[in-house]
C-alpha cells in the first residue's frame, strides 16, 4: 500500500532484488519484474517476514528516510534515482508475459529526474499566468501582445500537460451555415437541460472562428495522413497498441507534432516559461493578488514569482486516472480559489469517460492516436432552422454500476467504424470546410470510469458569477479560465455541445483574460510587483513541510484509497444517499489522518503531497454537492431521486471556505431566461428520457422494450426520442 518501514526493512529489500538480478531473474530500472513467490523467498531470507510486509505495503505511517537528507541538504535535493526511489517504495510487478506487462498498474510513480536547482529563484514580471495549456497559452499571448512582461509557468511543459494535449478536433460555429443564434440558444437549453450559462455559450459562437484561425496560424491545427491513411499498413494494423505501431508513427510525423507548438508560440512572444514548476498558491497583498510561491519539483527548490497580475489556467482534475489522460491535473485552481475565499460550483456533474475493461491503466489503448494524430476542424452538429431534439446519452448506463473495471475477454475487443468525416457531414454540405477525419479508429471503451471524480468539461470551478463574461473572480488581479478551473458552464451538466467546442472555448477565455490583465494593469495604475516576506514564508514553510516531517503517510497510499473510495460506480455513475453518505465519511476519515501529515523524499513526493491535498478537498466537495442536489440531471444520476427537479434545483450549488474554516453551502438561481418555458410537460420540456425511471413513467411502449433487469433495477440500454416531443 507504499508504506515503508525502517531503513533496515529497506536497505533489506535493496539486498533482495540484486540478489533476484544476480540468480538471473529479470530485473528492470525503475521497477523490478519478479514474481512474488520468488520476491518473498528471498526477502524472507534477508529480513524474514517483516521485510516482505513492508515490501508489499503496510498500514501504518511511514518513516521518512528523506527528513534525515533533508536536514544535511539545506535545499532539500533528492538523493538517487528513480530505481532506487520506486524499490525504496516496494514498486514491484507479477511475473505475467510481455504482452500483459504494460496494463499492470503501480502502487507509486517513477521519481521525475532529478536536476540541479535553478541559478534565479525570484522572478518579477507584469503578467504571471499558471497553466501551459490551451487556455494558459492564450491567455499568455494576448498578455504578451498587450505589451506586458509575463511568465508563464507549468507544471510539465506547454503542449504536453493536462487535457490540452489530447483533442482529436476543434469545433466552430459558422453563421453561414449553421442556424442562427436565436435558434441556436433555444436549441441549447434544451440540449443541456436548462441548466447552461447561454451568454457564454453565444459568445463562443460568435467568437469560435478567430480562436480557430488563430490556432491553426500557431501550426495547433494540422490535417495531415492518420495511421491508418499510410500506405501499406506501415503503422496501423488493427488499432491494438499491442499491435500497431504507433511509436513509429509518431517519430515519423514529428515535424507535425502540435505538443511543441504552445511552447514555440510563448517563446516566439516573448514569455518566460517556467517549466516543471507546481504553483503552491496565489499570494495576496493590498487586497490584490501580488504573484505566487511555487515548487521546482526536480530540484525540490522554492521558486516566488511576483506580479501585477495573475491568471490561473490550471486545468480540471481527477483522483487518479485510469485509462484516460488526465496527467497532472489535479484540482490546482480549485483548492488556490477555494483558499482565497472564493466560491466553488459543478462539482457533482460527472466526466468519468470510457475506459477498456481489459486494459484500465493504459491510456493508449483507447486515446494513443489522439495524441500522435492531428487536430481536424468540426462543427455543424445543428446545420438548418429546423428544431431538433438532442440524442440520448447515457446509452448503456449499466456498464459501470454491474462491472466497473471487471477485466473483459480480450477476444472480444470491438473497434471503432473508421469515421472519415465529421459531424459537419451531417448537414449534407460537402463544401462544409469543417468536414474532417477523426483519429484512427481505437477500440471501443466498454466501461465508464476512466477519470473518476473529474466534473464536467468548463461547469466546475471558480465561480465567477452569471453576469460574468471575463473570467474575473473578484479579487482585484486575478482571473481565471479554463476547464475545471473557471466554472463558465457554457455546455451545461453533460455532452450538450459540439464535439471540439471545448478547445476554442478555453482558446477564447484565454485570450478574455489575458486582454483582461493587461488592461486592469494599465487601469488601475499598478506600478509595483512585490511580496510580503511573511506571507512567503508562510507558503513556503507549508510547502516544503512534507519533506521534515519523520513520519507520516505516503501521497501515493493516500491518493490509491481516495481513488478507492470515488472509483466505483454507484459513487460517480448512479449515485444515492447511502452509498455518497459513505463516501463522504471515508472521505473526511482520510482528510483526517493524513491531511496535512503526508511526507516526502524529494521534489517529486512534495508536489504529490500538494496534489493529494487538492484531491482530497475537491472529492469531499463533489459528495457533499452529489447529495445536496436531489434530482438527476445531466450527468448526474441519482437511484433515489431518478426525476429533474425544476422547481428545486435551477440553480447552482456553491462551497466557499467560510471564515471559521468550515466548508460553507449556497445557491446561485439560475437566470429566468436559462430556464426556459417551466409551463410546458416534463417531455415537452425533456425530449431525451435518459434514466431507467424516466423510460418507465414517460416513455412508450416500444421505449420500455429497451430496458433491461438487473438485480432488481431496471436499467437503460437503449431509447429514443419521445414521439409526443413538441405536442401540445
């Protein structure tokens, strides 16, 4: 459970696995491949059966071997490896064939290589942006443009962190061809079920073609040959990772890679990036936000960056991903926003993805060619005047609640048709010039929870406000965009939206907020970038605490039982009060023992303590809004309360930090006009019945055909449109 014991037990398991290397068993850096009969034979003929207790996970806290470096290295550096962090930390695999071996999953994660600590440590700019993404790198562009100094720092590298580095297309809207905006916003509350922000959702469309030009002048967007467009099969075979080759498609088409474009495009501008570097939090001073204190994790050295102005583009988050690329995003925003007082919303709308049974932990199976492939333009989903009720989602809900992970036949592994064009197709236009290809076909995902805890795309996070449209948070000096880190909910609680509206929609707040900074700067008259000492201390100190503490509890252990407890699927797919009440005392019984009590051996370790402490908070945020809103809507189900509640819940949840520390409750009403006509029926007003429930009272007899029994709950596997939608 990657808890360790004394030095002894480890030093003992040391001596293990040279002892397996030298009688020829196989042993690989970073992680050693023995069986466990053969891992436990010859610990125990080391260090008996404690050492192989520790080896394989205790219970208990651990001792912090890293304290005692700590106190001999004023900075704190990490000593060794990643080898010798992961068998520090009993990382040790099942002996299975090759082909198996990479879908096992690892109870830590390799050590990031360690570097030496940066020459400068304090940084001054006009313009600090937090985030390396979509909505970050807008944001720092327009900034740049605007005539400001700005930093930019992430904690990966641009291009290659959070979500941003995964879409497969970028959506816009097309006044020409698509209906118009009147039409267009009555469409949309139904689509997302009353329950969206439409002044945002117009403005993307207004503003979806310049975000759109403006990526593909960087070189973002690129419609290049897919793997399976080359000739002769060189590298797609039949879309098993296992069996294409996809490293070489990848190597073959890097002058098309898209990851290294953001960074180009921040340095083209003049931005200083700050790569490898996790914001500890946002730093105010005068009732205005001065900056931050963050972490170089690979040398374990505290950096402070001051400026006149902050915005944070941090990304959306899970608890741990598991067949979907979620990367570092963590919930970063959300706890800084949380911090400073600020109110969160949307956490108990539901993204958990598909993932495949047989291969939970391997993104590429079901997500590799979205990465290695282009970016096609899309759009046009509602291409004419005329009326038309959305599709049904949720098809199959039952997949997660029955199974979860259960590993599949692998004989059995169904791939995707070969989609050669967009949704745009679906007008019937041909000269549409966003009708595109999608990524090479990948199999099917065949179970839901790929990225538990992680809320909808753009309707969790800081909550701005409804009349907002610039992303300002209300603290003089910082603002926010982004998804899961500014609550604009312009597609509502589900898949309400053009496919690939997400993209251009971050691209565009990017650049609001950006624009936004840079005004407020010359506005406002800001003419110094500094920090309080103490207040730097103060961070500092909670930052770098981990690493001095003697004992205490392992990131990883933490975060493996959080994911325990938010995976399953009657907690993010069908949820109730017994099963969300649970969770929410699991949840507050692990705050207690290991918040603020985690420890660390390096720089690595330290951002993972901050990253579980975000984790931690945002999870019990989710439960508490999962039980406060009593009605199922979007993507959000409850067993007990299977029914949208108009008169009760239009409005949205909020959780602020209250001035005693106590996580504080509100609601936000809804807009009149975001609610649309509340005199109509249930199904003149919710054309898609979407749960077992709704198909049972409102749906047709050849609609109830379609559902099936399990243990005792009726559950959807197929539907339809209601046929009495529209009738008055």
């Amino acid at each position: 459970m990657g808890i360790k014991g004394k030095e002894a037990d480890g030093q003992a398991r040391n001596d293990a696995i040279r002892a397996l290397a030298e009688s020829g068993v196989q042993v690989e850096p970073g992680i050693s491949h023995v069986s466990r009969r053969d891992f436990l034979k010859v610990v125990g003929a080391f260090a008996g059966t404690a050492a192989a207790a520790g080896a394989l996970g205790g219970c208990s806290p651990a001792a912090n071997t890293g304290a005692a470096a700590a106190s001999d290295d004023a900075a704190g550096k990490a000593t060794g490896g990643a080898t010798e962090v992961a068998e520090r930390k009993g990382a040790v695999a099942l002996d299975i064939d090759e082909a198996n071996k990479t879908y096992l999953p690892l109870n830590t994660e390799y050590a990031t290589p360690v570097m030496p600590a940066p020459e400068q440590t304090a940084y001054t700019c006009d313009v600090l942006v937090i985030g390396g993404g979509l909505a970050g790198t807008n944001a720092a562009v327009a900034a740049a443009q605007a005539g400001k100094s700005v930093i930019l720092v992430d904690k990966s590298c641009p291009g290659y962190s959070g979500l941003s580095a995964w879409p497969s297309c970028t959506a816009y809207w097309d006044p020409d061809k698509d209906i118009d905006l009147e039409t267009w916003r009555d469409y949309h509350k139904v689509k997302s079920v009353y329950f969206s922000d439409l002044d945002w959702e117009e403005l993307w469309a207004r503003e979806s073609k310049g975000a759109f030009d403006r990526l593909k002048e960087w070189g973002w967007i690129e419609e290049h040959d897919r793997a399976v467009d080359a000739e002769g099969g060189a590298y797609y075979r039949d879309g098993l990772v296992f069996h294409d080759d996809r490293w070489g498609y990848h190597q073959a088409n890097l002058s098309h890679d898209r990851h290294r474009v953001l960074a180009k495009i921040l340095e083209d501008n003049g931005v200083t990036i700050l790569d490898h570097v996790m914001i500890a939090d946002v730093i105010e001073a005068d009732g205005r936000a001065a900056g931050a204190v963050g972490l170089h994790y690979r040398s374990s050295t505290p950096l402070t960056i001051a400026a006149k102005a902050v915005c944070m583009c941090t990304g959306s988050g899970c608890v741990k991903p598991a067949g979907y690329p979620l990367g570092g995003d963590t919930f970063d925003g959300l706890w800084m926003g949380y911090q400073h007082g600020l109110p969160i919303t949307g956490m108990e709308f539901e993204d958990f993805h598909q993932t495949s049974s047989y291969a939970p932990g391997n993104i590429q199976v079901n997500c590799g060619f979205q990465y290695s492939e282009n970016i096609w333009p899309t759009g046009g989903t509602v291409a004419s005047a005329e009326f038309k009720a959305p599709e049904l989602i949720f098809e199959g809900r039952e997949a997660t609640y029955e199974y979860g992970f259960y590993r599949g036949d692998w004989s059995k592994v169904e791939i995707t048709e070969a989609a050669s064009q967009s949704v745009a197709h679906a007008g019937g236009d041909e000269s549409d010039p966003r009708i595109g290809k999608w990524t090479s076909p990948s199999p099917v995902g065949d179970c839901f929870g790929a990225a538990p805890g992680m809320p909808m795309h753009c309707i969790a996070g800081v909550w701005c406000g409804v009349d907002d449209k610039e992303g300002f948070t209300g603290i003089p000096g910082l603002w926010v965009a982004g998804d899961g880190t500014h609550a604009a909910n312009m597609s509502g609680p589900n898949y309400g939206h053009e496919r690939g509206s997400m993209s251009s929609f971050v691209s565009i707040v990017g650049d609001i907020v950006g624009n936004a900074a840079a005004k407020y700067i010359d506005d406002e008259g800001v003419a110094d970038a500094s920090l309080p000492a103490d207040k730097v201390q103060e961070v500092t100190d909670r930052m770098m605490a981990p690493q001095t503490r003697e004992r205490g509890y392992e990131p990883m252990w933490v975060r493996n039982v959080l994911f325990g407890i938010i995976a399953p699927g009657w907690i993010t797919v069908a949820k109730s009060e017994d099963s969300l009440s649970s969770a929410l005392s699991d949840v507050k019984r692990l705050q207690g023992i290991a918040s603020g009590n985690m420890i660390a051996e390096n720089g690595h370790d330290l951002r993972l303590c901050m990253e579980v402490e975000h984790q931690l908070l945002a999870m019990e945020m989710k439960l508490k809004a999962g039980l406060a809103r009593k009605e199922s809507r979007g993507l959000h189900y409850r067993t007990d309360y299977p029914f949208k509640d108009d008169a009760n819940f239009l409005h949205f949840i909020t959780y602020t930090k209250g001035e005693d520390g106590a996580m504080v409750e509100g609601q936000v009403e809804e807009p009149d006009e975001w609610k649309g006509d509340l005199s109509l029926s249930y199904t003149e007003r919710y054309p898609v019945l979407v749960t077992p429930e709704e198909m049972l009272t409102y749906g047709t007899e050849e609609q109830k055909k379609n559902l099936t029994h399990y243990n005792g709950v009726e559950t959807v596997v197929g539907g339809g449109q209601n046929e009495d939608y529209g009738k008055k």
